[in-house]
C-alpha cells in the first residue's frame, strides 16, 4: 500500500537490438549539455508513425496500436492510462493502456470475479504473492513467459540484469522451470536500506505550527496526541475556513483483512506484517507477536484513533471517503499529521508554501526505529504477470522489460511509492557536466502534482494522473543507475541535494543536524533493516480451508476495528475489543496464528540468504 512507497532503483545495459529498433520517444539517450534550468524545455516532437513503423530488421513490428487491459489489485485509478507516460509508451511502443483497478470497484469481490471470468486482462499487477497471484497460476489464468522463449527473446535486461528475480519466479511459482511474473522493487544491490531520501513512514507534521507551539519533545507515539491538538489549536480552520484535523483515515486499501491504517506505528518501532497473517515481525531479529495482543501496535493504533476522535482530532469522513479525498484535504491544508513522506508533503509542500516555511517535515519520537526494508535482488512480493489470453504476449514483454531498464527506470521509478522522475528533457535533463538534474518545471510538477499541467507536446493533462497509474514499482529508485551513476531517484542527485534549499528545508536541516530523513535515522542508528532473502523453496501457502477461515477472521476484524476506533466511549470501545477477540477464536483464530508463526520462521530462514 499503498502505502505507497518507497524509493530506489535500477540497473544497466544498453538497450538490446529489439529496444533499439524502437527510436526515439523520450528516451536517456541524450546527454547534451543542457541549461540546469528551464521552465518548459523544447524538445523535438516525436513522429508516433514513424516510430511505430513495421521494421525490417526482424523487431517487433508496432505499426498497429495495441490496446492492452491492465488488472491491478493495487491502483487507484481506473480508466485509461492519460499524459505523459502515456504519450512516452504510445511514441515508443505503440501502446495503450487501460486500467482496472480491484481497489475501486469491490476489492477481493472484483478479483475474484475476474478470476471466475477466466480472463484477467492483459498485464496483471498483484499486491503481493500470497494467494491471488498462485490461485492464479494454478487457474491457467497467467502466461509462462518462458513459452516459445518469449523471456529469452523480449526480456533480455530482466534475465541480465536481475536473475534471481527469474530464479525465485522460477522455483517458488514455476515448479523449478516456469515464471508467470516478476517481483516488484527488484535490485541489483545485496544490502543495505533501500529507501530514497525520505523513509516509507515519518511521521511527519506541520513543520511550521509545530515550531509555534515550541516544538516540545516527542518520546513517545501517544504524545503526539497533546501535540497535535495543540497545533489545531493554533490553526483550527484551513484558508478556505474548512476544519483541520490530525488523522484522516481511508477504508479503501483495507481489501478484505485488517484496517490498513493501523499497522503503521509499528513500522516506526522496527515491526512489519506478513501479509494476510497474524504476526508482526522484526526488521532485524527473530521476533513477532500476535498482532491482536494487548500491547500489538495493531491494538494500540486503534485506542490512538479511538481517543484523537475523543479530542476532535480524528477527521469524521474517514469512515466513507476514499483515498483521493484525503489526497485533496492534505493539498488544501485541512491535515496536521502524515504516516508518509509521500503523503502529506508531496501533496502540501508547495515552492510557495515552503518558502514561506510552511510544510510537512518528520518530527521523530525518542523511541522510535525505523522499519528499512533493504535491497532485494529476488524482487519484493507484489508481481506484475501477463494473462493467459494476452494479445500479441512478444510486445507486452518487451514493453515490460523496457520498465526494468535505465531509461524507464529513469522514467518512472517509484510510480506508486514515490514521485517519479517523468519525462526527459521537461521534468529532468542532462546538464553540461554530464549530471541529472531537475528542471525548474520538474520542481512545480513534483511539489504540487495535481495543479501542474504538462504541456501538450509531452502528454498534456496535469502531472500526477499522466503518472505511471498501474501502482507498481520496477526496481528500486535508490538503485545507481549505471549511466549517470547517481541513483534513479531525483531527490537522490547530486545537483538536487546541493540546490538552494528553501525556507522550510533550511530550518529543518538546522535543527536536525542532518539533510535528509534517511541521514537522521542511519546518523543515530534507528534504522532495522530487513534483509530480502529467498529460502529457494516454494513458499508456505495456506489451503482452501484455512483460507477461507481467515478471510471470515479478516473481515470481523477489519468490521470491527472501524466500530472500535468511532466507539463512543470506553466502554463501548472495551466492549467492542472483546466482541472482535471473542469471535476471531470462535472463528479458529488459533489456527491463523499456527500457520502466521510458520510463516515467520520461513522469513527468517530467508532472510539467511542474504547474510
């Protein structure tokens, strides 16, 4: 979730013969010495016919549009693919796409409609590998992308470039010779934090009113409370007279199991889930708890939220809106608290607002330890597959291999976790000494996404939605990029880091003593990295039976959490607490937690792999 997100990636390699044939587009093929600042950069408008010309030299011939159905559990757009990332794989590959997002039309209800249908689109993108994805393959609903050697013919940087990520498909999946897909956020890179400049969680506030109000020592997550209400204090209405609040929670990334929103404070004490079981589990040790024990920071989150609600700080539309509806409160300065860098700054943090010192920064607490998760050579758990009944199956590969090379990666990397770069040459270009750097358009459209509109020649419509909308993430963006050797993420480049800062930055680094957030928590040694290893066996699923059961468990929980957080008082709250455990047990909970602790030790095997 989306979480969204995340940061760091890629690889090498000179497009192969295949990619070449291709042309142009807005590729990273130049490097002219260009102005490290132009407002809107003139570039050469590309032909799409003459781009998508049938060869003659035995490529692929993109004469003919192709219009491919992309189901994705993870996005939260549906419709057709707009803007400039469209305009980039129409120019190049003659390609179109049209997303059907799970997310926005029933969650697991859809999946498994789409599932019964015996088709699921042309490119599939899972949330992760744990039933959906193997449910799948075992419905001959997914493509083997080693049939008539379509891999080896049309994925030649993904078998370069990231073989254990072929491996793993290949014997956790593929019985040992077989892949229906491809982790997410794949690196070259064997340790270390993969994150950017910021880390996945903050938490972050109002910089500004924080400071107001004497920035007072945090030590812990419940004194964010007391904080909090004395910042809306200061600022109860935005500039439109509308009402500020601390949280601002969305139901729509719950799917079918836990409230989603209430897992975060655990990745801020070095904890993460295993998804869709029972545990929480330690970056960095062999540890996990039951996370609907008494001192979870699943239990704990809901009594945070159950108790800002007590104090007016809890947003009262959490329990219908959508994500995009919190997006809009966040850019019209109704938020004071952001689980995540790419949440509550991306959407607030305006060149103007920042410059006059306003804006999301992290505020970290005395206890706090912050969740890495480290570079993973075998691809994380969410997987990007082609369907079964896929048109023309040569093109979506070599399309999808593309995504995996320096010049997508350049592109779009980070999609769904991060702000990706965008285009060459309007967002970002080449200066006279050979670095990336961000153009003085790309810094509008990166600080206020949604009201900066992309020139036409590039796309048109505004920035965030001609973004990459399938929610998935090639590699890494904090990954070198072997042709400029910084990495791909902009926030990450050497001119980036050295650019004037603005007010709000200035004072930010003057008091932290550091430039970043990741500098911060690897300064004071807070981080726990989480190895990303592979035990080299198929993994542990779960059968139908105890499938089933958890969903029911699943959805009792996640019903029940949402009652807990808007109880009207605490024994309505404590009530509720028992109501939930009492029947997850009547349930078979017991036999969840059985499987979950499986699960964990088979983490911590693979985890082994990599040490």
């Amino acid at each position: 979730m989306k979480f969204r997100r995340l940061s760091l990636l890629l690889l090498s390699a000179i497009m192969v013969f295949v990619l070449a044939a291709c042309g142009g587009g807005n590729g990273n093929s130049g490097n002219g010495g260009k102005a490290e600042s132009t407002d809107k950069p003139v570039t050469e408008a590309t032909n799409a016919a003459k781009e998508t010309a049938a060869p003659d030299d035995g490529a692929l011939d993109h004469s003919k549009p192709l219009k491919l159905t992309v189901f994705s559990t993870t996005a939260n757009y549906a419709g057709p693919q707009t803007g400039w990332f469209a305009k980039v794989i129409k120019d190049k590959f003659n390609i179109e796409l049209d997303i059907v997002a799970s997310n926005l039309t029933g969650g697991d209800t859809k999946i498994s409609a789409m599932m019964a249908s015996g088709d699921l689109g042309d490119i599939i993108v899972f949330g992760d590998d744990k039933n959906h994805y193997p449910n799948a393959i075992k419905g001959k609903l997914l493509l083997d992308w080693t049939q008539d050697g379509l891999l080896d013919k049309y994925g030649t940087d993904i078998m370069k470039q990231f073989p254990k990520a072929v491996e793993k498909a290949k014997v956790a999946f593929g019985g040992g010779s077989a892949v229906y897909g491809i982790g997410n956020s794949v690196a070259t890179n064997p340790s270390g934090p993969s994150e950017g400049k910021d880390m996945t969680w903050g938490p972050d506030l109002r910089w500004d009113l924080y400071q107001q109000i004497g920035a007072p020592e945090i030590k812990t997550i419940e004194d964010y409370l007391p904080v909090l209400k004395k910042m809306q204090e200061l600022e109860p209405k935005n500039e439109q007279g509308k009402k500020t609040y601390a949280f601002s929670l969305w139901s729509d990334w719950d799917g079918n199991y836990k409230m989603t929103l209430a897992k975060q404070f655990a990745n801020m004490l070095g904890y993460d889930e295993i998804p869709d079981t029972a545990v929480y589990v330690k970056a960095d040790e062999e540890k996990y708890y039951d996370f609907l024990s008494e001192d979870s920071w699943y239990m704990k989150s809901l009594k945070l939220y159950y108790e800002a609600n007590q104090m007016g700080l809890l947003d009262p539309d959490s329990l219908t809106q959508k994500f995009d509806d919190v997006v809009a409160k966040y850019k019209d300065g109704r938020m004071l608290f952001s689980w995540f860098p790419w949440l509550g700054a991306a959407n607030y943090n305006t060149a103007e607002r920042t410059a006059e010192g306003k804006g999301f920064a992290l505020v970290p607490f005395k206890d706090e330890l912050m969740y890495s998760t480290g570079f993973n050579v075998y691809g994380g758990n969410g997987i990007i597959s082609i369907g079964a009944k896929a048109k023309e199956p040569a093109r979506i590969m070599e399309f999808l291999n593309w995504m995996y090379t320096p010049e997508g990666a350049m592109l779009s990397a980070g999609s769904g976790t991060a702000v990706p770069n965008g285009p060459k040459g309007l967002t970002w270009d080449i200066n006279s000494n050979g670095q990336p750097v961000v153009t003085d358009f790309g810094w509008k459209a990166y600080t206020d996404q949604q009201n900066t509109q992309v020139p036409e020649e590039f796309g048109g419509g505004d920035y965030y939605y001609g973004s990459n909308q399938m929610n998935f993430s090639f590699v890494v963006p904090a990954m070198e990029n072997p042709e400029t050797s910084e990495p791909y993420d902009h926030n990450l480049w050497k001119t980036t880091l050295e650019r004037n800062p603005s007010k709000l930055d200035s004072d930010w680094r003057a008091k932290m003593g550091v430039l970043t957030a990741k500098e911060y928590f690897e300064k004071n040694n807070l981080l726990a990295v989480a190895p990303q290893g592979f035990t080299g066996k198929e993994p542990l699923i779960m059968d139908k039976t105890l499938e089933q059961k958890n969903k029911q468990i699943g959805t009792v929980i996640q019903q029940i959490s949402w009652k807990m957080v808007f109880a009207k008082n605490q024994a309505e709250f404590d009530k509720l607490n028992k109501e939930m455990h009492d029947k997850v047990n009547g349930l078979g909970y017991a036999d969840v937690i059985e499987f979950s602790v499986k699960k964990a030790e088979e983490l911590f095997e693979a985890r082994k792999s990599v040490k």
